[in-house]
C-alpha cells in the first residue's frame, strides 16, 4: 500500500481537550480520525499531535492535505 486510503472527501470536525493525538495517516483505523495500530505492515506511521487548549478542529479525512492532521481543503481536487 502505497496510497492512503481516501475515508471521506470532507473533513470531521471534534473537539479536542488538551492532550496528544495520534492522526491516522493511512486510511485503515477504524477509529479515524485516530490511529488504531491498523498501519502495521505499511510504510505509514500514524502523525503525534498535541492540543493545548480546548478547542475544536477540523481533522483531515482525505489523508492528501498539506497541513496535517488539519484540513486544508485539498479533498476538493480529489
């Protein structure tokens, strides 16, 4: 797998308490926009994040945006 796999062309917004967040950036978790360990055996790792204060995001689901975890739009030239 060399590829992501596209999960929705459109972000999911959550909001986040403060702490550290693991992005999945292949497309497999079952939890996304969280890693789950599902990328075991590819070439991706999962992206550490952290959020300082309470606020909420838009978390890319495409897994093609230039501004990971956040999204940047780029699922509109998918």
């Amino acid at each position: 797998m060399s590829e992501p796999i596209i999960v929705d062309k459109k972000p999911t917004l959550v909001k986040l308490q403060p702490g550290k967040y693991f992005w999945c950036s292949c497309g497999q978790s079952t939890n996304q926009p969280f890693c789950d360990g599902s990328h075991k055996g590819t070439n991706f790792q999962p992206l550490a994040f952290e959020i300082t204060e309470e606020k909420q995001v838009a978390l890319c689901l495409c897994k093609h945006t230039n501004n990971t975890p956040f999204c940047d739009g780029s699922h509109k030239s998918l």
